[in-house]
C-alpha cells in the first residue's frame, strides 16, 4: 500500500490554530466539554485543547463501526460511553473525519437524550461525498477531502498510521 500525502504538518496546524482561535471567542466565559471520539479524534482534540484559550473539559466516547476493513458496516456499536454529565453543559463533539455521517448522526442522537444545552461539532476533516443526504454539518471545520481512505494524525487503516503527522491517502 502507498501513501499520497495530502495535508501537511504545517497546514494542519495552521487550521487546528484557526479552529481553537473561533471557539475561543464563540465560548468565551462558558466552560464546555469537548467530547472526543476515539480513537482517531484524540490527535486532533490534544492538539486543539492546547490551542483554545477558554476553560473547558474533555470526556472521550469510543465507537466500533468499519471492523478491519476499509469500509463502514452500517452499524454502529458503543464501545465506550461518557463519564461527564452532561445535561445543560455546552458540548464539543470532536470527530476526526465525517465520511457517510453514519457514526455521528448515531453519536448526536445519543447526547441530544441527555439534554445538553447546546451540541456542535469540530471535525478536522469532511469527506467530499456527493450524494450523501442528511450528513451532519460541522460548525468548525478543518478541510475537505477526496473520497479516498484517509490515514494519518490520528486516523487508521487496522491501527496503523495514526502518529503520521501528516493526512494521506491510502492507495
């Protein structure tokens, strides 16, 4: 398998920076939680947090949905759930990578019962997917990618190449 770089270091940080910068002043005076998904999310949220200049906290989900293959399997499994109250709190939902929304609708949905007093979410990357309908929008995101499999800063092909520090794709 190859990789084709198509993100570096650099512009990663660049946005990670503009991202914290945006949140920063949109939660300013408030302490929200930033509820990462595992595994890939944990990267970008470390380096995020750093970034952001407001008190806030952070609680991690963890979900199983694509097995050892390339490929979503539709259905999603909680593998890891929250510890952090969070009813009336101000919710970050930090995702790596929106490809099908999948995952994320089935995340949404799940924190919105628990009451929150407002939900939005930070995604690092989106997949350019055309025809996909009904996929979660991010308020904060980082870039658009091709709809290709992405590795790198956190992301994975069978848990291998998540400390790239660089986005790729794995061809």
């Amino acid at each position: 398998m190859n990789l084709k770089p198509i993100i570096s270091g650099v512009e990663i940080q660049n946005k990670v920076s503009e991202i914290a910068d945006r949140i920063s002043q949109d939660y300013q005076g408030k302490n929200p939680v930033l509820v990462t998904i595992l595994r890939g999310g944990f990267v970008f949220a470390a380096d995020l947090i750093r970034k952001l200049d407001i008190d806030c906290e952070i609680d991690f989900l963890a979900t199983s949905s694509y097995g050892s293959g390339k490929s979503h399997t539709g259905v999603v499994r909680l593998l890891k759930d929250l510890d952090t109250l969070i009813e009336n709190r101000d919710i970050l939902l930090i995702e790596d990578i929106i490809d099908t929304g999948i995952t994320l609708k089935y995340i949404i949905e799940l924190l919105k019962t628990r009451n929150p007093a407002s939900l939005e979410i930070v995604a690092l990357l989106v997949k350019d997917i055309p025809g996909i309908k009904g996929r979660p929008v991010p308020k904060y995101m980082g870039f658009k990618v091709p709809n290709k499999f992405i590795v790198g800063y956190g992301l994975d092909f069978n848990q291998h190449y998540r400390g790239l520090p660089f986005i790729a794709i794995l061809e």
